[in-house]
C-alpha cells in the first residue's frame, strides 16, 4: 500500500513476543523524505481493511532503567 509513494528501504511489522499475533502496529522507511511525507498524507485516516489507520513519523524511544 506504501510503495505507491515511492522506494522503500525497509518495512516490518510489529508482533507480540508471547501469542506471536500483530500488535496493530509497524514501521516502513523510505529512500526519500519526500516520500514518507506524501505517504502521510495520504494514508492517514484512510481505512483498510474495515479499520481507520493512523500514519505518522516514529518517534525515538526514551531511555528506560534496566531491570536486573
């Protein structure tokens, strides 16, 4: 659905550790920032599948504390 806004370098869904089942969530990385902004502009909101996507830049995850 993605490819249409243009090359991309990677894609991956996200599933859950235990049950192995999507976790309604993933990630896909263009070649081109041009391409990602089209793509979210586009995607975001559009319905697939029955459901309404949400479509927006991954933000970076903040440090958590180890747990030993």
């Amino acid at each position: 659905m993605f490819a249409e806004f243009g090359s991309i370098t990677e894609a991956n869904v996200v599933y859950d550790r235990e049950t192995g089942r999507s976790r309604g969530f993933g990630f896909v990385a263009f070649s081109e920032e041009a391409s990602a902004s089209d793509a979210i502009k586009a995607m975001d909101q559009a319905e697939i599948g029955g459901r309404t996507i949400n479509v927006k830049y991954a933000k970076q995850r903040e440090a958590r504390p180890r747990r030993d």
